[in-house]
C-alpha cells in the first residue's frame, strides 16, 4: 500500500537527490573516495531515496513514469545488508548504476 503522504515521499526524493549533488559536485572520483564523511552522507541518501521510493510503492510508477524504480527501491538492500562489499565496489570503481 503506498504512503498516505504521498507528496512528502516526492519531496524527500528531491531533498536526497539535491543532497547527494551538492556531496559530490566539483569533485573527481578519487577526491570524493577521500572524504569519508561526503561518501557516508551520500550512501545514507541513497538509503533515503530507497525508502522514499518503496513507501511510495507503485504511485512513483504513476506518477513519474520511465525511472528505474526498481532499481531505485532494490538499492537499500545491499546498503542495508551488504554494507562492507559496497566500500570494495567503490574503491574497485565498480559499476553502481540503477537499473
């Protein structure tokens, strides 16, 4: 069942993703990997975003269709649950794309 607040949940989506543009903008990968404290602002933003996203359950498919919400939802899980592979997969450059 998606949230009753349904614009609260859109709202959060925008505040995290503008958060996590400010975090990483203007630097290069290798700069941003140095900082632990923007690299652990934006993965908490991303679990934001994946909780916003699955509250809203399928209204954000209504409401703005073609995102990968999927994708966007699934995120949470390893940021949650596999927590040490993700600093790997970030320092390896790996691929953390939605999709």
């Amino acid at each position: 069942m998606p949230s009753k607040d349904v614009a609260r949940r859109l709202a959060d989506i925008v505040e995290y993703a503008e958060r996590v543009s400010r975090y990483v903008g203007g630097r290069d990968q290798e700069a941003f990997l140095a900082d632990d404290m923007a690299r652990d602002a934006v993965l908490r933003c991303l679990q934001c975003i994946s909780e916003a996203a699955n509250k809203l359950d399928s209204e954000a498919e209504r409401l703005m269709p073609g995102q990968p919400w999927k994708g966007i939802r699934a995120i949470g899980n390893p940021l949650r649950h596999e927590y040490d592979s993700i600093e790997d997969h970030l320092h390896l450059g790996g691929d953390m794309r939605l999709r």
